[in-house]
C-alpha cells in the first residue's frame, strides 16, 4: 500500500473520529457516533496492519495473537460489566493505554532501527523529546488510573488521602522529571529513561491519592486527557498519522470535558488537581458532630400515594441509583405514573454520579425515553411547578448549601433545585452526608420526606403500591 492511500484512509478514520465525538455528544445519537468510532478504528487498524506488513509468519502470528487476546478480553469484559462499574472500567482502560506509552517507547530506545529513528548511530534528538514526554504522560496516566480505579472501586478509600507536604513535594518531583527529560534528551541514557518512568510512575499516584470521591466525574475526564495524549506521543514515535488524531482528539475533548466539569463544580482545574475536596461528614465538620435535628420519615405507601394524585413529577436520579442498581425499577415507576397521567421528567446534574454522563448511561440501559431527560440548566426553573421531587440518590447536587452557606466547600456549585417543588421525596439509606461531607438542608425541610432503605428496594415497594 502506497504511503499516500494510507494518509488517506488515516484521514477518513480521523474524520470518522470526529464524526464519532460530535454524535456521542446526545443521547440520541450516541449509538451512530460509536458505530462511526468503530468503522475509523476498523480502517485505521487494517491499514496499519497492510501498510506496515511484519515480515515472516512469526511476526504474524505474535500480531495476530495479540489482537485476539486484546479484542477477546474487551469483549469478554464488555458483556460481563455491570453498567454500574463503568466508572472504574474506563479507568482501567485509561492506565492500559498509559501503560502502552511506556511499552512503545521503551521499545523504540531499545531498538531504534526498527522505528526509524536512528541515524549516524544515534536516536534523533526530536524523537527522544517525544519519547521522554510520551513515556513520562504515559506513566503518570498509568497509575494515576490505577488509583483512580481503586478509589472508584471501592478498594481505597474515596475520601482524599492527604500526604504532609504534599504539594512542596509534587513540586520537587516535576523539578526533578523535567530535569531528568533534559538529560535523556541530551545523553541518550537508558538510565535516565528508566528514572523518568519510574519518578512518573510515583507522581501519577501523588496526584491522585488526595482527590475525594465528590471530583471523580473531573479525575475521569482528566485521565481521559492524559491517555489521549499519551497515545499521540505513541503515534510520532511510531510516525503512524491515525495514532496522532485519535490521541489529539481524545487529548483535546478530555480536557474541554475536564473544564466543562469544573464548571459545573464551581471549581477551578487547579483546586481539583491539588485535592483535598470529597471528605466524609466527619473531616468536613471538623468534630465528628452527629445531627441529631428531627426529619418526615415516610413509607412507599406514603410515596406511591402522593406521586399517583400529582400532575407533575420530577425524577432527580443519583449515585445511590447506580449503586443500587435501581435505573430499571425506577423506569417501572415511571411509567406506572404516566399511565395515571402523571407528566414525568429527568433532572440530571453534569457531575452526578462517577464519571461526565453516569446518569445518562444508565438511564439509556433502561431504555428511558431520551426527551424525558434533561439537564441542569433545563429544568431547573421548572421545579417551582413540580408536585414532586422525587431524589434517588443523590446528595450534594441538590444541596442548598452550594446557594447560601459562603463557608461550604460546594458553595458556588450550581445545584438542581429540588426544594422548590411542593413535595420532595428523597430515598437514602441513612442520614450520612454526601461525598463532599456536607449536610444537605433539604433533609430537615417541612416540604421534603425521607425514605430510608436501599433504593431499588424502595423503588420495588412504590411499584407494587402504585
């Protein structure tokens, strides 16, 4: 295959990309943008596979063989994943492609000839630049996933780990990796190489570990980031074009998503990245103080019997629905409402959930009409007309501290205004605050009944009494 046909099709699998990006922006579109994101990757995967044929049926068989481990196990994986753990599946997958970074460059130091990049004995100065940043993006992409991944999974704790000192030594670190970049690129030094992914390796942990449950949706989006930029430093190592659109793309949406996010947090990108925000109800009061002030406690009955004689109704779904598995029985509600004339709608915030989408996602596996669906800005002036605010879930996102408490650390935040409908509803298991560590006043408002219990086992008792 001629090198000008292959800039071609790389061209049409970076236009399909894009293509792909722009329809995974809505709901209704999200399947056609991943069978476009498939077909690029398809076409970008045979061209690559024609183009830079290996010789021998060796090589062959080791390509080959890795492309059926890899593709079985995403299968496998794909199909077997609950919807609920996609958060820490897309962290997971995050650290692979830093992980690969490492691999590819490292690779490319130890056999040089092969990429292309050697000349009069020596690596070109340009390629060991992009070796050193893509292997550096790359390791610290690895294990800040790793962490994230742990966090997300229930394995670390989600609040934030603060280290004594921690950003005097972040800082010394980056001193340090940029001077050890420096040197690598000057002396050609597998030492220095291994030193850069190591001393990565450790800053990629240090960023991640202080970062609290409550900036998840942000650390996804940012990661996201790393891992598209890790693989662009993949492509010029490689010289393969198709590489370095997909990880510009990817780079550049991950970042823009990344700031959307903060936006919806009223957060900078510095705050998040320097921690500290996402602690329990005890670190954020300081003394551990359990609220002992009086709520409604209702029952399902209570519940079914109010939504059933409302005109409208305003579903506000949280990450209590996601670890609840409760996103089915809920559409079940919903539509035994609609069948007694109940007008329904979805509220969901930018940064419910664990991940940019969280809520969309599982609302879309239980095939919830997408018009149902709406945003924060969307909605929110419609709660004043709502009979109810029926809360699944979710917490600090409908906290009015974020409007009226200047010394909250989610003040700022945009909120979903559930208190402004004439009845909230609010199902949680027990009166703990949010992964911010903040009481939520709606809880102790005249207006609102709480539902104590698992959620989808609430939801189920609402069903058989609807």
């Amino acid at each position: 295959m001629s090198e000008n046909v292959s800039s071609l099709l790389y061209l049409v699998s970076g236009v399909l990309f894009i293509l792909a990006l722009r329809g995974l922006s809505h709901p209704t579109t999200s399947r056609q943008g991943n069978l476009y994101g498939m077909i690029g990757m398809g076409i970008a995967i045979l061209t690559t596979l024609v183009g830079h044929a290996p010789s021998g049926v060796g090589a062959w068989f080791l390509v080959l063989l890795g492309l059926g481990i890899g593709g079985g196990a995403g299968a496998v994986i794909a199909k077997r994943v609950p919807m609920t753990a996609m958060p820490q599946l897309v962290a997971a997958f995050h650290s692979l492609v830093g992980l690969a970074a490492v691999a590819v460059a490292a690779g490319a130091l130890y056999a040089p000839q092969a990429f292309g990049i050697l000349e009069n004995g020596h690596i070109h100065k340009q390629s060991l630049f992009e070796m050193g940043l893509g292997v550096a993006i790359g390791a610290i992409t690895f294990t800040g996933s790793v962490i994230a991944f742990l966090k997300l999974d229930g394995r670390m704790s989600g609040k934030p780990i603060m280290l004594p000192q921690r950003h005097a030594i972040n800082i010394v670190l980056a001193i340090v990796l940029v001077a050890l970049l420096a040197g690598f690129i000057g002396g050609e030094s597998k030492v220095l190489f291994w030193l850069i992914v190591i001393l990565s390796f450790v800053l990629g942990g240090l960023l991640i570990i202080p970062i609290g449950g409550a900036d998840m949706p942000v650390v996804v989006s940012m990661l996201n980031s790393y891992s598209g930029w890790a693989a662009a430093g993949i492509g010029f190592t490689l010289g393969n074009l198709a590489l370095i659109i997909t990880g510009a793309l990817v780079g550049s949406s991950g970042a823009i998503l990344s700031y959307i996010m903060c936006h919806a947090m009223n957060r900078s990108f510095i705050s998040v990245i320097l921690g500290g925000f996402g602690g329990d109800a005890a670190a954020a009061s300081g003394g551990g103080q359990v609220e002992t002030r009086p709520v409604k406690q209702g029952s399902a009955d209570d519940a079914a019997f109010i939504m059933k004689n409302a005109e409208k109704v305003i579903i506000v779904p949280g990450y209590g629905m996601a670890v609840a598995q409760a996103q089915h029985s809920l559409r079940e509600m919903a539509d035994q409402l609609k069948k007694a004339g109940v007008d329904i709608k979805y509220a969901i915030h930018p940064v419910a959930g664990r991940m940019p989408g969280h809520m969309n996602v599982l609302l879309a596996e239980a095939n919830v009409p997408y018009d149902e669906v709406h945003e924060l800005e969307d909605i929110n002036g419609e709660f004043p007309q709502a009979d109810v605010a029926f809360v699944i879930g979710a917490n600090d996102v409908t906290n009015p501290a974020a409007k009226t408490d200047p010394q909250s650390p989610i003040y700022g935040m945009p909120i979903l205004d559930v208190e402004r409908a004439k009845t909230v509803l609010f199902i949680k298991r027990g009166m703990g605050s949010g992964y911010a560590g903040v009481e939520n006043e709606v809880f102790f408002r005249d207006n609102t009944m709480m539902l104590f219990g698992d959620a989808k086992k609430v939801v189920d008792e609402i069903v058989k009494n609807l």
